[in-house]
C-alpha cells in the first residue's frame, strides 16, 4: 500500500489517539531513563578541542582496560554554561575538562569532587609545576590531573628593535616606554606595544600578569581584595596601562575594543614591535603561512616592574571527577583511571600531554618533558626552549579564582576599560574593583 | 474542546509554563552554582534592581539607543517609500536591493559591522582615509562617545528595508481619489503630503514605532557580537545586563526579575503608541 494511500486512512481520532499515546509512553515513569542505565562504562565531556586526539587516546584507554567510555564535546564558548546545566539536571558525567577559573564555583556547588585520595593520581604531583598543582587545589584539596597549561608571554619582534636601534628587548615596563617612544620617532611603529583590553575571558590574564610583574597582587591569600593598596602593585599596573594609552601614546586607545584574537592578528601582520599573548601563540606567529613577521619573534622574559619581577600568569585546564562518580567506588575508581590515562602516564609516558603538545601546540603541565627530545626539537623550531621554561618557572595562578569570580570579572573589567577610557583615574577604578570583590566575598 | 487538547497541551508546556515559571522564579534567590541556597525572597530581587546605580544606567543606555535608532529607522523609512511610491526607471530593482539588509541574520549583520568599524582594517577607515576626510585611522566601537551611535547605524541599516515595506503598504492604500480631490482643491505638494499622505499612513507608523521601538530596547546580538557592553559600560544596555546576569552570573533570580521589568516597559511603551498615535486612526 502507497504511504499516500495510508496518510489517507488515518483519521483524525486516530491522530488524536496515536498522539495521546505517543506522549503518555514518553511521560510514563520508569519509561524516562537516564542514558547511563543503557550503557556501561564512564561518561566524559570536554570541550571541543584536539577531538581526534582525545577519541583516539580513549579507544587506546578502552583497549588496555575494557571500560568503554561515552565520549561528548561541546564549543568553549557554551561550556561552562552546558555543564552548568548538566550538573543542575543531573546528567550523567564521570570525568570532564575543567578551567581553573570554574574550580571554586564547581567545588563549592558540590558537583566535582576531590581527587586526592587516589595516591595513583598524587604521585604525579612531583613532577607537575607548583602553580598548576595549586590552580587544582581549592579548599586544601586536589582536584585533578593536568590537561593543558599555559601562560602569559611577552613577545618582541627582533627585525624592529633592531632597527630602532636596540640589541636587546626591554627588561622592564620603563624601559619599554623608552624604546617604544624610539620606534614611534623613527616611524617603526606607531603603536608599538601591543595590549589587547577588551572586555572578554583573556581580560584578566592580561591584567594579572600587569600586576603581578608589577610586585602586586589583586588579592591576599585570605581572599580578601588588596588591589586597591597603592602598594599593591594593581594600581601602578593600571595607571602604567593609562600613561601608554594616554601620555606615551605607546598603546593604541582602540586596545579596549581589541581582543586577544584581533591583537595577535594586527601583531602577525607587522604593526607593532612587542606583544603580551599567550605562549602558545609563538607557534603561529613565527609560522610563515601565517604571519608576515614569521622568524622575527621573539620571546624574552615578562617586563618588571619598579617594585616587580618577571613573573606572569599562568593558567591551567585539568581533568577532574563529578561528585557523582566519586560516590561510587567502582566508578571512582574507573574514573580515576581514565584520569590517570589522560592527565598522568599512560604506557609509561606522558602521552596525551605531549601529543597534545606536538598536535596543536597546547603546553604542558609536567617538568619532565622539557627534556623530551622531540618537544625540544618543537619548540626551537618556533622559539627558545630555554627561555619558555625560564618564563613558566615564573608562572603564578590567578589569585581572584573564587567562587564569586565570575561575578566580579565583568566589573573588574569594565572598571579598568573606564580608567583607560579617561573616565575614572586608575585609584578610583581599581578600588571600585576592590568594594565589589569584598562585598561579593561577604555575600558568599 | 478534545480536539483543542493536544495543542493547548503543547502551548502550556512550551509557553505558558516557562513564563509563569520565570515569574516564580524571580522571587527567590537563585543562583545555579548555589544549588543547595535557594531563599525566597519576595520582591527583593525587584526592589534591589530599582536601587542599582548599574541598572539605572543601563535603562537610560537603552532608551537612547531606542530613541536614537528608532527615530532614525522612521525617518528613513519614510522617506525611502515615498520613493519606492513613485514610478520610475529600476524601481523594482531598488526595492530588491533594499531587501538585502533585512535577508541578512542578525548575527551575521553584526560580525559584518564589527569588520567594518574595525580599526585597523576596518572598511569605514578605509573609505574615509582614501577620502581625505581622514588623517589616520580611526577608532570606531572603542570611543565610547561614538559606540552606541554606530551600534545604532548597525540596527538602522538592518530594521530599515522591514519599516519601508509597511510604510509603502500604507502608501499604497491610499486612494487616488483623495489626491485627485486635494489636486481640484488647489492643493500644493506639499499640503497634499501633510493633509493626506501623512494621516493615511498613521496605522503603518503606529506599527513601525511599535515594532521598532520593541526590537531596538530588547535588542542583544549586536552589543554581544560588537562590544560585550564595553569599552567601559558605553555599551551595557538591559539586555545586555540581563544577559549577564542571567548566563555569565547564572543568577536566574535577579535575571527573570529584570526581564520582567524589561517585559512591563516594552508593554507600557506599546501602549503608549497605540493610545497616542491609534487615537484619531
């Protein structure tokens, strides 16, 4: 029979019927089940980076243990709210990717746990770099293994220095006021230092590392604000960004419109002679399909401060645990391992860190493979080996990670676009920073 | 009424339900990565936002954003139908064009914008440099004395082609008598725009306005694609606060709150239109 022929024979009432029947057997209890109760084995979502890699490291963990593993990924950009949503609806979820930046939040709320009772996970720590270890740690206790990590660099482009007359980059912020104010005489560049300040999630990575090289810190390991101490090292870092914006003309004023991605872009394309990116960004722009001053960048360590050192921020994504997993032994421990096969060794090596490495360039968090010959070999074909572990030795986590972060980052944000923008001085805008983080810290 | 019953399930489910569950929820204190402290707190989350300088600030960002786009999109509107009203060479063609804005989705309008201001690359300087109007380039979105006019510029140029379209249907149903009548009368073109043109399109304007005003004051996709709210607050508009608060600070209290506000005034407005301008329709 035609289909046209059966469309014909179904009648109303038993459109009605079928329809009835249809959402009364996808309401009726018992009916509606969890997806983890048709399969065995763990659930693991991250977000959608190195995806072949990671399904293809999860066949190999398949393959030496036998737990199958549902494997899902979703864009960086609606992850923290995708997983909000799944932890509030109880979706089932044994391992997952965590930022630094949501471990306060996740913990506090109860939806990750701690993984350091798993002595197979904490003998990695002895080779891990401190500040990773302690992006992971919160409330005293461990919370995963290592993804990726990477960190806040500063970045020159040798071909201008040289013609501006310099042999050597700028050690600290003044002295970069100086030889920018050269190249800007000399028509090398008329912005030469280039800030990215726009309002998005790289915003206080690049005001942390102006703090922290600058001596300061934004908060105290009590958790309460000292931004707004004038010898604290925020408002110095502020007001160094106003004055290059502002007096030296050394900053473009359109850096608060000018975001991480952007900045890197008109950097590649010739027009300034330093940058604060990320590290890993070496890669590309030394990379000739992609840049116009490809073999001309270098790195050198983070400029310092009057009262400052050449420390930067460094950031960490991890592999953590739901709380859900760790209340049952059998999946805690299964969890674990899947843990331990990404975030440790897996066949005697720290496997999926360096393939991550050699794939996409994503840094690691562990000391030891700075020795890999093959990773050497990656990064001095793009930059000084040497030099980027100087630089990640120096590397600090962010200090405002707490649970009511979020919160405040917007804030935080728009109050140093404001003292950039002239509408506030940096004091002012900085301590507005300040009043709000500490209400926040009282609220919570 | 059996035969409603399926339907009237499917809207309480996927409407009614979620707008009185929102109304619910903006009594109480709800932070999703709070999930276990989740107080009622009557109309605290409403009372709070009354006394929130950010808020304030907000609501007045975006009654100028409204005021500005809105006014500019009416004007333009107006004039671009009376054009399309006439006979003449390529009208067709020019009213095809004029379409393309309004085919193009907002965000993929907003990213082309973004390109455009840009002010390194940005086509405007572009233009403007080769133009000699300009010396160097330009910024654009990180003045913040310029950003809200040239999110508005955006918002015209995309809202422009919908407001002509049904100010050219009104045009369209004017009798040929009533000109006729106002040509014997001794009328002059311009009386005759005043007298019977402009009362004729009352209805058609009454809905632009309203409309309009609708879409410009809930309007998100270009600040979030554009500026994020910045530089500064320049760009923090409501729903761009409510954005915020509701998704980035996963405060769905507060957030169901301030859209209820933000539903109450889109409502107040349209009412307002509608008594004012509907009055003499």
């Amino acid at each position: 029979m035609m289909l046209k022929d059966k469309m014909r024979q179904l009648g109303r009432r038993d459109f009605l019927r079928y329809s009835a029947a249809g959402a009364g057997a996808l309401m009726a209890p018992g009916l509606v089940r969890p997806a983890r109760a048709e399969t065995a084995g763990l659930t693991m979502h991250t977000w959608s980076a190195a995806v072949d890699t990671v399904q293809s490291h999860l066949s190999a963990f398949t393959a030496e243990t036998g737990i199958p593993v549902n494997y899902g990924n979703s864009p960086w950009a609606q992850y923290r709210e995708g997983m909000v949503a799944k932890f509030v609806g109880g979706a089932p979820l044994d391992a997952m990717w965590v930022s630094d930046s949501w471990l306060p939040e996740w913990a506090e709320a109860g939806w990750i746990a701690p993984v350091d009772e798993f002595d197979s996970l904490m003998k990695y720590n002895a080779e891990a770099e401190d500040f990773c270890t302690q992006s992971m740690t919160y409330g005293g206790r461990q919370y995963g293994l290592t993804y990726y990590t990477d960190y806040m660099a500063f970045l020159y482009d040798e071909a201008k220095l040289k013609e501006a007359g310099f042999d050597a980059p700028p050690s600290s912020w003044d002295e970069l006021v100086e030889q920018s104010r050269v190249m800007k005489e000399k028509g090398i560049a008329e912005y030469p230092m280039m800030l990215a300040m726009a309002q998005e999630s790289w915003l206080i990575e690049f005001i942390s590392t102006l703090v922290y090289s600058h001596g300061g810190r934004l908060v105290d390991d009590s958790g309460s604000a000292v931004m707004q101490d004038s010898k604290e090292g925020a408002v110095e870092a502020l007001q160094w960004v106003v004055d290059a914006v502002d007096k030296h003309k050394i900053v473009s004023p359109a850096c608060v419109e000018t975001g991480e991605l952007a900045g890197l872009k008109s950097f590649a394309a010739g027009n300034h002679a330093f940058a604060m990116v990320a590290k890993y960004r070496l890669r590309m722009l030394n990379d000739p399909a992609q840049s116009q001053i490809a073999g001309n960048v270098k790195q050198a360590m983070m400029p310092q401060g009057a009262n400052g050192s050449h420390a930067t921020v460094g950031w960490m994504r991890f592999h953590g645990m739901s709380t859900q997993a760790a209340q049952d032994k059998a999946r805690a421990e299964n969890t674990a391992k899947l843990i331990e096969w990404f975030g440790g060794k897996s066949d005697g090596a720290y496997t999926f860190q360096k393939l991550l490495f050699l794939d996409i360039g994503a840094g690691f968090g562990v000391k030891p493979l700075f020795e890999d010959p093959e990773i050497r070999a990656a990064y001095d074909s793009y930059g000084d080996v040497n030099m980027i572990q100087a630089q990640q030795a120096l590397a600090r986590k962010k200090d405002t990670i707490t649970p009511w972060f979020g919160e405040w980052n917007d804030t935080n944000g728009s109050a140093w676009q404001s003292a950039i923008l002239g509408n506030v001085d940096a004091a002012g805008a900085v301590k507005k920073s300040a009043d709000l983080w500490n209400e926040l810290k009282d609220s919570y | 009424m059996l035969f409603l019953a399926p339907v009237m399930a499917v809207l309480g489910a996927v409407a009614v339900f979620p707008i009185a569950y929102s109304l619910y929820i903006s009594f109480f204190s709800i932070k999703l990565t709070r999930p276990n402290r989740t107080p009622f707190v009557g109309l605290k989350n409403y009372t709070d936002l009354l006394g929130d300088e950010a808020f304030w600030g907000a609501v007045w960002r975006t009654v100028s954003f409204s005021l500005v786009s809105v006014s500019a999109i009416a004007v333009i509107a107006l004039l671009v139908s009376l054009l399309l009203n006439q006979e003449f060479r390529g009208r067709r063609i020019l009213s095809t064009i004029l379409l393309v804005p309004w085919a193009i989705p907002y965000v993929a309008n907003a990213l082309m914008w973004k390109w455009i201001y840009d002010s390194s690359y940005g086509a405007l300087n572009g233009i403007l440099y080769q133009l000699d109007f300009i010396d160097k380039y330009m910024v654009w979105l990180g003045d913040q004395d310029k950003t809200l006019f040239l999110i508005a510029n955006a918002f015209v140029w995309k809202e422009v082609p919908l407001a002509t379209i049904l100010l050219l249907v009104s045009l369209k149903s004017i009798p040929a008598d009533l000109y006729l009548a106002a040509r014997v009368d001794g009328a002059t073109v311009w009386q005759r725009f005043v007298h019977v043109t402009l009362p004729a399109m009352k209805p058609g304007f009454m809905l632009v306005m309203i409309y309009e005003t609708m879409m410009a004051i809930r309007h998100f996709d270009l600040f979030f694609v554009l500026t994020e709210g910045g530089p500064g607050s320049a760009s923090h508009v409501l729903s761009w606060h409510i954005y915020v608060e509701t998704f980035r600070n996963l405060s769905f209290g507060s957030g169901a709150a301030m859209s209820y506000l933000l539903a109450i005034a889109t409502f107040a407005l349209s009412y307002l239109f509608i008594r004012t301008l509907g009055r003499k329709i």
